[in-house]
C-alpha cells in the first residue's frame, strides 16, 4: 500500500471538538450527511428512520468511491498489486469491524446482511445439530430475521419452538424465563435492542442461564451495534449479527461475529468459491475460517464502506452516540406523552430503551400518519416493522415508528409533534 | 399533488361514516382479506338473490383509504346484478392502473380515488375491498362457502404505479 494513495480515513468533522454530548453532536456531524439537506415536498427532510436504514457520511461514500477508482479488483488470488490492495483493504475494513465489537477477527464473517448472518447460524450449526425433541428459544419481540431462519431450520430437523413473553411494561419477561430454559433448549435466539419498542434486552443475563443448561445464544444486534455500544464479551453472546447500513455504511454488508471455536467447528453454509481448499469433482475441503463462510466474490467496496463508518463512529465516541440518543429520545417520550390519543409502544425508562420510539395515534391508522407527515417532509416508518408476533402480542395491526441516530435533532422531534397535530385535525 | 388531494373530502365521508358497515345475517358468503404489507384486514359479507346483489356488508380495520374504498364499492355493487358490479369493479381497477380517462358515469364516488394511483404503496389499500367483493362474488356465483384470501396486489396496478411515478417526480 506504501506505493498508492490510501482511502481517504478522516474522522467526523467534530472529532476534534472534544466530548461535547447531547444535541451539540447533531449540529456537528449534519453538515457530513449529504442527503439530510435535501428538501421533500419544499420543505427540509425530517429523517426519522434510521431504524430502518442510516444516512451515509461523505466519509464512507468518499471511501468506496476512493476504492472503485483506485483499488477495485477481486480479492484473495490476484498476484497484482492492485488485487493485493484489494485484498488488503477488505481485511483491514475486517479487522476495524471486529474490533469495533470486540470479536476475533477469525471469527468475523462477511455477509449479505444481517438476516443472513443469522441464518448462516440457522443453517451452519442448528441443521447439522438440532434433533426432533430439541427446542430453540426465541422472543416475543423478535424481528422476524431471528425467528423465520429457526422455523425454517426446526421444519427441517423436528426442533421446536418456544417464545420468552414481553411483560405488559414492554420488557422481556426473565421470570418466565427460567420455565422456558431447560436441557432441551439448544438455541436461545434474543435481540439486543427491539427495533420496535426501542427495549434494550439483557442478553448477559439471558446468556448466563442459556449456557448453565448448554444452550447457545444467537443475538440479533442490528440496533444494538450501532446505537448502544455493544461488545462480543459484554453481550455473551455465542453468535452475533448485525448489519452495516443500519450504522452508517452501505448496504449490501452484514456481518456475523461468533465464539472462533464454534465456527471453527461448523460446516459452511453457502458453497462455491472462495471457501474451498481444494476440490474434487464429488468432494471438496473447506477454507479456514472465516472465509469458508464466504463463498463467491465478497461485497469489496461495501466492506471498506462500512470500515469507514466504524471509524466515523470511533471518531464520535460511542457513549457520546449513546448520549446524545438518549437526549434525544427523552425529549421525544415527553414532547409524544403531550400528543392526545398517543400511545408508545415501549419502556418509558431510558435506561431499558433505545431511540426507536413506536406508537400509535388514536385510531388513525399508521399509513394516513405517515403520509401526512410525508407530507411535511417527515421520513418514519408505519407497519409490523417486520415483528409480527409483537404486533399480535400488544393487540394492534401496525404501529408508526421514529427512530432517531446521531444527526437527529430536538428540533426535528418538534417538527414530528407538529406534525401528528396536523394528522389528528385531517382524520379527527 | 397535496394532501387534500389524495384524501378527498368524500374519501374522509365515507372513512369516518362507512356505508354497509358491520357482517350479515345468514344466508350469505363471508370472505376475509387482508394486506400483509400493512395489516389492512376486512370481512366482506354477500347475499345474492340470483345475480341481484341483495345484501353486502364490510366488517373492516385498516387505513382510511382501504377503509373508504371498501365502503364506495359496497354503495357502487348494492342492488346491481353481478356483471355490472363486476365491470364498475374493473373500472376501479383501471382508475388504480392509471388507465385511461375515468369513467365516473361507472365509479360515481369512486372517481375520488383518482389521486391514489399517483402513491403506490396505497393502491392495495384502495382495492382490497374491491379484491374482496370479486371473490366473494365468485364463491357464491360458484354455490361456494367463503374463504380467506391474503390480498397478494394485482402486481399490475403495483408496476403502473411505479412506472407511473418516475424517481424524484413528487419532489
């Protein structure tokens, strides 16, 4: 690398402002979000859905397009320089993510995204281990990413499935837990944080007794990494996924960050190139890990994309991240509890919750909200929020989600609250 | 294209105060459908007297467009015979395509869903009451019971829409 020109690796434009918390960073680090300045319907965007997806900072973008014009080629076999760059750069970007988390990096494997981090456990270790009888252990508030993989997989091995209930306070309910876990349970699939009710879940404690009877835990962390700080070790987790657009980077890239010795031991999951050793025309050995988990080209740009934006967060500090969601949040709950006929779906203690923040607004149905406030130029989400069961479990069709990130501002809050005025008077 | 476009008042009229609302006494088909996408569901009741539509109710929970598009087409069908329902249904179903002029001598109230085609995540909403009457209307032309349908679009009216609305145009 000494020879070209390195990707660009500024840090956010405030890094350099010191530890400022709270509304403050917003007004730092907008002006590196491109789309945030657009205007929708003439008036400025509100983007509050972050949840879903994260804007990009001109530092990732700037890094993927630096790779494309300067080191595109296909990694791990070329013997040209520029391939060695490639390469280089997709390991490196590897090791910034598993750090970023606290994972080995021999364990941190490149996916599509997410959903197919945890089915790449569903399918790489539940296929080969469940056996009819055995059970998996999933949540009532589970993002049918960390639900539908484990029905799939207990069709196809006679597991079962059982749910840990959410309490009436929209919290796991860990006294219900220790009836649920039993030498059965091989599989406890949890999220870290509720991408619906912002509920953050103690997945330590879940994993301590998980493990006391020999089950493994499989965490989906897609809110949990980019808004809370969460490490390998701190969540003991067996397997953890997550995904890079919901933190700043592009889509296309998740990630799956597992015990080494676990995926050591596993079979892979998608076959082809890139994760064989050698190959035979009826049989084949597989690579090292964690390339014998990806097989074909890898996502390149998109992995030095979300490199940057592990560093982009790195630069803001985590708990300043945490700190200034937790502001923003606050202010959201009390500005929402003065909206008539508005319900939150979700813990009303910061403590327990993140910034995604669902609710309803009397009986008008989250789509007509949603389009009134598009109409203001206000992005949330309306729907299950891919959670059906939670849906069912709280007794409504859909619910309108805003979730907040660390360009979201009180102002824009005001600009919802206004907003929902608006939509009760058109519907009332 | 504002608000008050999209919600024209006589789509708030018939939301707010829906016309067959409720289910029907015996006698009839009942189909329930709904949309996965954003949870609209209704339970659609219908008795025929030959091919006379002789009673419909809509037992529905569901957005204000799904909701008031179901209740104009239970006003439009009522004591039509089945083949001129079904051609107004067709009508409504080419106003959400984008299809030509529409033909308000056929969709009387209908004709103020005209603003929906121009958003298509809502087209479903709109037609799921009319997807419903169809099947109903078929199941007991058929002397079938009534069933339940999810309401998987017309992936037709959802291409029109989206071709209809190019990147960047509402903006």
């Amino acid at each position: 690398m000494t020879t070209t020109t390195n990707p660009p690796s500024p840090g956010p434009a405030s890094r350099a402002a010191g530890t400022r918390v709270g509304g403050d960073l917003a007004a730092r680090v907008r002006a590196d979000f491109p789309l945030l300045a657009r205007e929708v319907h003439g008036k400025p965007l509100v983007y509050l859905d972050s949840a879903s997806s994260s804007q990009k900072p001109t530092q990732v973008l700037a890094a993927m397009r630096e790779y494309y014009e300067r080191h595109n080629a296909n990694v791990h076999r070329g013997v040209y320089t520029v391939a060695e760059e490639a390469t280089h750069l997709y390991e490196a970007a590897r090791g910034k993510v598993a750090r970023f988390v606290g994972a080995s990096e021999r364990a941190t494997v490149f996916t599509k995204n997410g959903t197919e981090a945890i089915n790449l456990v569903a399918y790489g270790w539940g296929l080969r281990n469940l056996r009819e009888g055995d059970e998996i252990l999933v949540t009532e508030m589970e993002h049918h990413a960390n639900l539908v993989p484990w029905q799939l997989v207990a069709k196809l091995t006679g597991a079962r499935i059982r749910a840990i209930p959410v309490t009436d306070d929209f919290l796991l309910d860990l006294d219900a837990l220790d009836g649920l876990l039993t030498g059965r349970t091989r599989i406890v699939a949890v999220s870290a944080m509720s991408n619906v009710l912002g509920t953050i879940n103690p997945v330590a404690a879940v994993a301590e007794r998980a493990h006391a009877v020999g089950a493994l835990v499989v965490t989906d962390a897609a809110q949990a990494v980019p808004h809370l700080g969460v490490t390998f070790d701190g969540l003991g987790a067996d397997f953890l996924a997550f995904t890079g657009h919901k933190m700043l980077g592009p889509m296309g890239i998740g990630v799956l960050a597992a015990r080494e010795d676990l995926l050591d031991s596993m079979e892979p999951f998608l076959g082809g190139g890139e994760m064989i050793r050698d190959v035979n025309i009826e049989s084949s050995t597989f690579n090292d890990i964690p390339w014998r988990f990806e097989a074909g080209t890898p996502p390149v740009g998109d992995a030095v994309g979300l490199g940057a934006a592990v560093d982009y967060l790195t630069g803001l500090g985590m708990d300043q991240v945490r700190a200034h969601e937790v502001e923003v949040t606050g202010y959201a709950l009390k500005r929402l509890a003065e909206v008539d006929g508005l319900r939150v779906l979700g813990p009303a203690d910061l403590e327990h919750r993140g910034g995604a923040v669902s609710f309803t607004l009397g009986e008008i149905h989250p789509h007509d909200v949603s389009q009134v406030l598009d109409e203001d130029g206000i992005a949330v989400r309306a729907g299950d929020h891919c959670a059906k069961p939670l849906m069912k479990r709280f007794g409504v069709q859909a619910t309108t989600r805003a979730s907040f990130y660390v360009y979201s501002t009180t102002h824009e809050v005001d600009a919802l609250v206004a907003a929902l005025d608006k939509a009760k008077r058109f519907f009332g | 294209m504002g608000l008050e476009d999209l919600y024209q008042e006589i789509i708030l009229d018939h939301y707010k105060k829906p016309r067959h609302p409720g289910r029907l006494g015996g006698g009839h088909v009942e189909v329930r459908h709904y949309n996965p996408v954003c949870g609209d569901e209704l339970t659609l009741g219908l008795r025929l007297d030959g091919d006379r539509v002789a009673g419909i109710a809509v037992d529905g929970k569901g957005c204000s467009i799904s909701l008031a598009s179901a209740s104009v087409m239970s006003d439009l069908v009522l004591d039509r015979q089945v083949p001129d329902a079904l051609e107004t249904a067709d009508a409504f179903r080419r106003l959400m395509h984008g299809e030509g002029e529409p033909d308000e001598e056929l969709l009387e109230d209908g004709v103020a869903f005209a603003g929906v085609a121009r958003y298509p995540v809502r087209v479903k909403c709109a037609l799921l009451g009319w997807m419903a009457f169809r099947d109903a209307a078929a199941r007991a032309l058929a002397g079938q019971d009534g069933g339940e349908t999810i309401h998987g679009e017309d992936e037709d009216a959802a291409r029109a829409a989206k071709a209809e609305r190019l990147p960047g145009e509402r903006y």
